[in-house]
C-alpha cells in the first residue's frame, strides 16, 4: 500500500495494487480468462455459420437483418472483455464478415428480384 497525498494537499489518497502470489497463478488466470473468450468466441463463429446458412437458403430479409445486428453487437462485447487476445477473435471477426457478406447480398439480391 503506498499513500500520497492528493492534488489539493488537504488529504491522503491510498492506493492498493493486488498481484497474484506466483507466476503460474498469474498464467493460470489468463488462460481462465482466454477460455472463457474463446468459449464466447465459438458460440459467434457457430451463429454466423448458422445465419450464412439461414441467408442461402432464403430465410426472410427482417429475420436475417435482426439476426446480424444482434451477432454483430455480441461481438463487439466479447472484443471489450477480450483483455488478452484470444486467437478465435479473428476468426469470429472473419466469419460474422462472411455472414453479413451472404445476408447483404442476399438481401440486396432479393431487392433486386422482386423489381424485375
């Protein structure tokens, strides 16, 4: 603990600063915590398959718009939790591109249809 005193001089602020016991506890809790992102991560990579799917075979254009934003917003959750960097990010990343990729063109695809 270390004290010092603050900007206005009329107190003391007290500053903790927690470190795990060991090096192996400290990688054990990063690689807790990369499990979890990339269980997370996973479970992205598994919808936007599923919604690339949904979009090649014609699902409706609301459905897959709805379900896009709402992958998209998961996504950028887990990047802000994601402190260490899973390597499933850029796959999750690649995969939701690929997705919005099937469901805008699909989309703009049907547009185009009904016009004809």
């Amino acid at each position: 603990m270390a004290a010092a005193p603050s900007a206005g001089g009329r107190g003391r602020a007290t500053l903790w600063e927690a470190l795990p016991n060991t090096v192996a506890e400290n990688r054990a809790l990063v690689e807790e915590f990369r499990s979890l992102r990339e269980a997370a991560y996973k479970e992205l990579i598994d919808a936007a398959g599923k919604l690339r799917k949904k979009a090649t075979i014609g699902a409706g254009e609301t459905v897959l718009l709805e379900e896009l934003a709402r992958i998209e917003r998961e996504f950028r959750t887990e990047r802000r939790r994601d402190y260490f960097r899973s390597p499933l990010r850029k796959a999750a990343d690649a995969a939701i591109r690929e997705a919005r990729g099937v469901v805008k063109g699909g989309a703009g695809q049907a547009v185009r249809e009904d016009t004809r």
